[in-house]
C-alpha cells in the first residue's frame, strides 16, 4: 500500500470517529427533547461508527501501516426537529458514501486489492445506512403531527442495540 492510500485510510478513519462525534450530538439533542428511544437510536450509530474506525485502524495495522488520530472536529449541537436530526444524519451518511467511493477509486487506480476487497464492506454497509435514515425519514414525515406514532417509533428505537462483529 502506497502513503497515498495509508493517509486516505488514515483520513478516513478519523472521519468515523468524527461521525461518532455527530451522532453523540444528535443523541444528545434527543435526550433534551425527553425522546429516550431516539437518542438510543443515535447512539447505536455512534458504537457503529467507533466500530468502523476501529476496523480500518486494524487493517492499517495488519499492513503494517499506522494509524494515526488528529483532532475531531466540532460537531453541529441544534437541531430544528427529530426530522431534521435525521435529514442532517442521511446527509452526513451520503457524504460517507462518497468518501468510501474515493478510497475505493484510489485503491482500484494502485490495483491494492486486498484494500479493494476490504473497502467493499463498508460500500454495502453504506447501502444499508442510507436506506435506513431515508427509511425513517419517510416515516417521519407520513406521521407528521401524530404523536402516537411518533412515541411509538420513539419506543421502537428504545429497543435498538448494536452487537459489533469480530473485527
């Protein structure tokens, strides 16, 4: 693996940890607005978001490359509505998407292939995240003003949990 990739890799690992940072924020919001469940939710995406930093802090590891942490940037702490937790989070995941696409150009453009194979995971999970905010988007705007809904979601999301694989 050439520096380029390993500083990219670099990059983005410390991305999600950024990324864990912006859910603790979203979290952080829902708990003052007493929704318990929706906090649960964001920081579920939190733990995950740890876990994929600490998957690429590993395979830089493993390639005998090193990891290395920088600062984390100040995450946005207002938020206009639960919706709007969740377009901010869909957005945050899209530009992930992209980051993951770059890294993965960059690894195909040096034919690393073990990094290819190891990026492709995170482009499936990035699949799925995206469906999932937009998902619970839709969600959000059918129920608008219903609040029985809303609170039911809200206690859906209570139950959410995350059990990391083996890295």
């Amino acid at each position: 693996m050439n520096d380029g990739l390993a500083e990219a890799l670099n990059e983005q690992m410390n991305f999600e940890f950024y990324s864990a940072h912006v859910y603790l924020a979203m979290a952080a919001y829902c708990s003052g607005e007493s929704l318990d469940g929706f906090a649960n939710f964001f920081i579920v995406q939190a733990e995950e978001e740890r876990f994929h930093a600490m998957k690429i802090y590993k395979f830089l590891n493993d390639r005998g490359r090193r990891a290395t942490l920088s600062a984390l940037g100040e995450p946005n702490n207002s938020y206009a509505s639960i919706l709007d937790t969740f377009e901010q989070g869909y957005g945050h995941e899209q530009q992930n998407t992209k980051r993951f696409y770059h890294l993965s150009d960059l690894a195909m453009n040096d034919r690393e292939h073990a990094t290819i194979n190891f990026l492709k995971w995170f482009i499936d999970e990035q699949v799925e995240e995206e469906a999932l905010f937009d998902n619970i988007i839709q969600k959000l705007k059918r129920i608008d003003k219903d609040s029985n809904a809303f609170y039911m979601l809200d206690a859906e999301f209570a139950g959410r949990s995350f059990t990391p694989p083996a890295l």
